[in-house]
C-alpha cells in the first residue's frame, strides 16, 4: 500500500494571492511596516445594514442548518437583485449560495466536467480556475489577450474550440487586469457557444465595480438565448466589502444548479446561517448607496494610480477599466539586479521587492502573464502613495 499524497494533490499550485498575503500579515505582526496590495480584498467594513442583519440573526438564535441551497428569503433576493440591475427573471429554485463564489466556482465545474473535458479560459486569469478545471478531471485551453488589451478576440476563442470543448469561463470585469469586456465581445462569446453547443460559465463578481464611461455588460440580458446555457457566478465579497462572510452564489438552468446544489451537500452543507442573513441585510438594504460609495472611491484610488505610476520609468500597464486591480508589465526591469539581487523573473522581482522595500504585490506568473505583477488598490490613499512611493525608489535602484 503506498503512503504517496494523490496525483492531484501533489500537481495542485497553491493560491499565490493567499500566499503572499498571509507572509505580509505575518510580516506585520513582526513590526515591519509592510504595505500590501497583494490581496483583492476591500479594507472597508462592510455597510452597516450588514452588520446590523448578522447581530440581529444571532440575537434571534438563527444558528443552526440552513437548507443546503440557501435560506429562501436570500435566494429571493438574489433574483430581485438580478431583475433590478439586468431585468433577468430568475426564481429561487435557480439560485444556489454557497460559502463564497470560489466553492460555488467549483461546484459548477464539477457539475458539468467529466474527465478530458476542455475549458476556454481568456488569459491572464485567476490562478483557481485552472486549478478547479484540473481537479475536476478537465483540461484548461488558455487563450492569450495580454496582447489584445486583455479582451480576449473572438478569433483566437473560436480557434481554441475543439470536439473536446465543453465550457467558455469568462471573467468580466477581470482579475488580474481589470479589463472589462464590451457588450460587442460578449455578443460575439455568447454566438460562440450557441453556435459549438458549450456552457458558459460567466464570474460576475466584480460587476459592481465599473468606472469612467466603460460599462458592465451582463451576458445574458445581452443574448437571451443562452441563458438555459449559462451559469452566473457571484457574490457579496466585493462590491458589499463582505470578503470574511464568505456568501457566493450562482443563477442558472435548474438542471445545473440542482445538481451544484448535490455536490454541494456533500462538500459543506450550508453556507454560515448568519453570514446569510448578513448577506441578506447588504442586498436588501445596502445596495443603493452603500455600495457606490464604495465604488467611488475605488474609482479615485485607480486615477490616483495611474497618476502615480505614469511617474515610473521602465514599466507599462493597460489601464483597467473595472475590478480594482493594475497588472503592470515588468520585463523592461527583468534580467537586471537590485542591490546585488538578480531579478531574473517577476517571482524573484516581487520577492525581492517585499523584503527590501515591505511592498507586497503578485507575481504575474501566477496568473499565467509572466514578466508582469498585479497591484490591488482596495487599500487607502495614504497606503496607496507610500507603497507606490517605495515601488518607485525601489525601480530607481535597479541597475
């Protein structure tokens, strides 16, 4: 009998993001005065309607199961939510809300993949979806768009479908780029999959967070007819600043949702009863001005980076329209050394860049866009001028 750890296991790459944030937490409690914009997570607390739903669903003893999918009253609102910003009609039987959007991600996968089943994922991407496609026996097919803006062409999506394609994951507004994609490209995605009979899987968890004239275009209210194709992921981490919550939800045909829902079961049951009724509060109560709010001081954070690294020689970026993230091209800088350092990759240059100057940020590499590091502004102004000041001197020191 072998001892050995699974195939999957051992092949599985760890979440870069989680793992550079946390050795910055643990730098923190060492005294060392890190500034991280590693982690998309925003430093507000969440709205106050949020906080009172989850003190008033303890108070009121809701502590214990839930119904697997979901308390009703939450799935509810989750379609109300849908109908009021897309005019989508869904009903609760659609909806199925897990312990965040990233398990939920998961359970669409597994629900709809068999073993050698490819999926189309626009690159750059998050590292989790490839990892999610490999442990549910599929196989990613990534589609290059850091040259094209990070929109991915529709010629390059349809020259990456094969017999074998069974799904289009689509990530709109984007992590890591911020790139949002225009209701032309979405049209053109959603012909795409009508026309090679595929599922889409559409992360719509930033969807909130939009800025300037760009504007988020929902794939379904866009193309009707895929809807009984399409299942939406989403959730309250972001634009309800509900990141420790943990509520993620999807909407979708009740065939694929019914069968999330089983895997689900066996996964974790339910989501946290108060997170829900939390969850709950925010959609019912905090969705109007709470969460635009915050959605305009993310948008002067972006133009406070943009006017900050348009100082810095050496790199280049695109300028994202949506999410709150910068990926930043680093390969004028690679190949060079800092105070003796060889910076031979992006891994080595963000390392290099956390230990002398406490600057936290992603190696692109693990977003499959080497030579380049993703910088997440969901931190203050303050933050954002002293870790862009130490990022600055830190390239004026590379030789």
């Amino acid at each position: 009998m072998s001892l050995s750890l699974s195939k999957k296991a051992m092949n599985l790459k760890p979440s870069a993001t989680l793992a550079v944030g946390a050795l910055a937490k643990e730098m923190k409690r060492e005294g060392k005065p890190v500034i991280s914009f590693s982690q998309g997570e925003p430093d507000f607390t969440s709205p106050r309607a949020v906080l009172e739903a989850g003190h008033d669903a303890i108070n009121k003893g809701y502590t214990h199961y839930t119904p697997s999918n979901g308390i009703a009253e939450l799935r509810e609102a989750v379609c109300a939510y849908y109908k009021k910003h897309f005019g989508l009609e869904y009903a609760a039987n659609d909806v199925l809300v897990g312990a965040g959007a990233k398990p939920v991600l998961y359970c669409a996968l597994a629900a709809i993949l068999d073993d050698g089943d490819e999926v189309v994922v626009p690159a750059p991407a998050w590292v989790s979806y490839v990892e999610q496609i490999r442990l549910c026996g599929g196989k990613e097919v990534l589609v290059e768009c850091g040259d094209t803006g990070n929109v991915p062409t529709l010629e390059r999506l349809k020259a990456a479908i094969t017999p074998k394609t069974k799904c289009i994951l689509l990530n709109s507004p984007n992590n890591p780029t911020g790139a949002v994609y225009n209701a032309e490209t979405m049209k053109g995605i959603a012909q795409l999959a009508l026309d090679h009979d595929l599922i889409i899987i559409n992360d719509e968890i930033y969807e909130r967070l939009v800025y300037g004239d760009a504007k988020f275009s929902e794939i379904v209210a866009l193309c009707p007819a895929v809807k009984d194709r399409t299942i939406i992921v989403n959730g309250v981490s972001k634009a309800f600043a509900m990141t420790g919550w943990r509520i993620g939800y999807a909407l979708g045909p009740s065939k694929y949702i019914k069968a999330m829902g089983s895997i689900q079961g066996h996964l974790t049951s339910n989501a946290c009863s108060i997170a829900q009724y939390a969850a709950l509060g925010g959609l019912k109560d905090a969705d109007d001005v709470d969460v635009e709010v915050m959605r305009k001081a993310f948008s002067a954070r972006r133009e406070l980076v943009f006017s900050l690294l348009d100082k810095i020689p050496g790199i280049s970026y695109t300028r994202p329209d949506g999410a709150f993230y910068v990926l930043i091209d680093l390969k004028g800088l690679l190949g060079k050394t800092h105070n003796g350092v060889a910076l031979a990759d992006d891994a080595a240059f963000c390392s290099d860049l956390l230990k002398s100057k406490y600057v936290a940020v992603t190696p692109g590499s693990a977003f499959f866009a080497d030579g380049t590091m993703r910088i997440a502004y969901a931190n203050s102004e303050d933050d954002i001028r002293e870790g862009l000041r130490r990022f600055a001197e830190y390239v004026a020191e590379i030789k």
